[in-house]
C-alpha cells in the first residue's frame, strides 16, 4: 500500500509532466504561427522535446517491462504476436520514435495487453507533439539563409534611401581585391607561424597551449579554451593520440579562403558604412590613397554639398588573441 508522502510525490510528478508537455506544446506552437524557426532554437527545442519524452518512456519501462522478460516471452509464445516484441523494446525516446510507435502498435494483436495499453495511452499523449514537430522541421532555416534574407530587405531599405549609389560603390571598392588577396597571403602566413609554435612544442597541444583549469579566472580560462581551440581547429590528430597535432595542407587552404571572405565582408561593411554616414545620394566621388594606409574620399551631393572624410584602417585583437581589422572614418573640416 502506498505511503501518503509516495501519493503525493507521485501526483506532483504527474501536475510537473502535465505543465511541462503543455509548455512544449506553446513553443512549437509559437514558432509554427511564426511560419520558420533558426537551425540552432529548433535543436534546442527538439532536445527539450526528446528529454521529455526520454523520461516519460522510462516511467513507463519501469512499470511495464523492467524485470518481466520472461513474462513477455511467454506471452508471446502463447499469443503468437511476434510483433509484441517491437513493443517491448521499442519504448520511444524521442520524438521520432513516438511517429513510430503508430505503426508498431497496429501491426501486434495484444490489444488488451497492460503494455500495448499503456503505450497507447503514451502515443496518444505525446504523438500530437511528435507531428508537430515534424511540421516544423519543415519550416527550419539556417543562420546562413537568415543573414541572407536580413541583407536583402536592408539592402532594400538602403536603396529606397540612397537611390543609386553604384558610382560610389565602385570608387569605394576599387582596393578590394588587393585586399582580399593581402588577407589570403596573411592568414597563410599566420598559419605557418602557428605550425612552427607547435613545431617548437614537438606538435604536442598540451604542451603549446595546455588546457585551462577552473582554478583560473574566468577571462583566462576562456581565452587559454580559445587559443587551444584555434590550434586544434588548424591541425588534423594522430591516431590514438589526438593531442598530438599535425599540420594539414586542406586546413590552411579553407583558414586562407575564410580570411579573404572575412577580408571581403569587412570591407564590404565599411563602404555600407561610409555610404550611410554620407547620409544623402551623391552625384560624384573621388578617392586618393587607399584605406589601409590613408584614403581620402571627396563627394558632392545631389543638393550640392562637399563632403572629405579620411579613413585609416587600424589592426585590432580580440581578448581570444583573434586579429580584426577596423576602418575608423572621420569626416574632415
């Protein structure tokens, strides 16, 4: 006979399980009104969703299954229900494994078993979360296309504000491909720089940058995790020894082809940047020097304005030891 204590406990868990399911019902609702949902939230979510179902499932396997194979067994042998079996050990721990459970639960005859019960009752639960979820795997966009789509209605917004500013935009980009190609040449030879510490250290992680401690503050623990990181992330691991790294001519290709993207983007965000502090559309420009030296730029406005700013790229470095260039611009008297 249960204790009142073991009473109440259990109808709490039950209260808890009800308002939890409910509230996963109300995220995924939210994000099927909103019609799309990120890579990372829709991961986040489904892991929520799968822990919850996990749980469920292991009350029920404790209940119904744990100790009872013999049992089981038997019934199958008298039945004839091979598929019982599927019920058995195929107690969903996921979203995707209750979509299954539709199918397992009609193909076995034991309808009336105290197993098929229960896991009818737990389909029926949990099975309307499961489709929903399905749905909205449908409807999930990554990061990469968000950004795309937060450019296009910006670059929109910047056209109706600006009017046509390719006269400017070309004067603006006439350094970037050197650019490019100076970041592509950078970033190989901050590779090769980084192969000779390792070199140095012979190629041992542990040794060149050693893992960080909780005994150390936080901004040191980070930036210790962060530059171990970013060696391992250059380097391929030896078999059975992964703490001892090796250079990797495909990994200092993609380091230098995401160095001249990076190259491109700042850059790029720099002319946006330039054209917004101008404030107006323009009907001539003129450029001298470059803007990692010293650029000049000379524009006159539609309403006849003159405009000089001056702009000289500055070479910064993150707590995480990561270079990033800046193009600070003032406007001159």
């Amino acid at each position: 006979m249960k204790s009142f204590n073991q009473f109440l406990y259990e109808e709490l868990q039950v209260t808890l399980n009800e308002n939890e399911l409910r509230s996963l019902h109300n995220d995924v609702d939210r994000h099927i009104k909103n019609g799309e949902i990120v890579k990372p939230e829709y991961e986040r979510l489904k892991n929520n969703i799968d822990r919850h179902i996990r749980n469920a499932g292991e009350e029920l396997a404790k209940a119904h299954t744990h100790g009872r194979g013999q049992e089981h067994e038997a019934h199958v042998a008298r039945s004839g229900d091979e598929h019982f079996h599927d019920l058995v050990y195929g107690i969903p721990s996921s979203s995707n494994e209750v979509l299954q459970l539709k199918n397992k639960l009609a193909k076995s005859t034991s309808k009336d078993h105290p197993l098929h019960k229960a896991l009818t009752a737990f389909h029926k639960e949990h099975g309307p979360l499961a489709e929903k979820m399905k749905h909205l795997k449908t409807l999930v966009k990554t990061t990469t296309q968000k950004r795309q789509e937060k450019k296009e209605v910006e670059a929109k917004s910047f056209k109706k504000e600006f009017g046509d500013t390719s006269h400017l935009h070309k004067v603006l980009t006439q350094h970037i491909d050197e650019y490019k190609h100076r970041a592509h040449k950078m970033a190989g030879q901050q590779y090769d720089q980084h192969m000779k510490e390792l070199e140095k250290h012979g190629w041992d992680l542990d040794k060149a940058a050693p893992k960080p401690h909780t005994g150390m503050g936080h901004v040191a623990y980070r930036t210790a995790m962060s530059i171990r990181h970013h060696l391992q992330g250059l380097t391929v691991g030896s078999e059975g020894k992964d703490h001892i790294r090796r250079p990797s001519k495909e990994i200092r290709a993609e380091h230098q082809a995401k160095a001249k993207q990076a190259a491109h983007d700042s850059y790029m965000a720099w002319v946006h940047k330039l054209t917004k502090k101008i404030g107006k559309p323009t009907k001539h420009a003129e450029m001298t020097g470059d803007p990692w030296t010293g650029s000049h730029l000379h524009v006159k406005t539609h309403d006849g304005e003159d405009q000089h700013w001056h702009t000289k790229m500055i070479l910064n470095q993150s707590k995480y030891q990561r270079l990033f260039n800046q193009f600070p611009t003032r406007r001159k008297k």
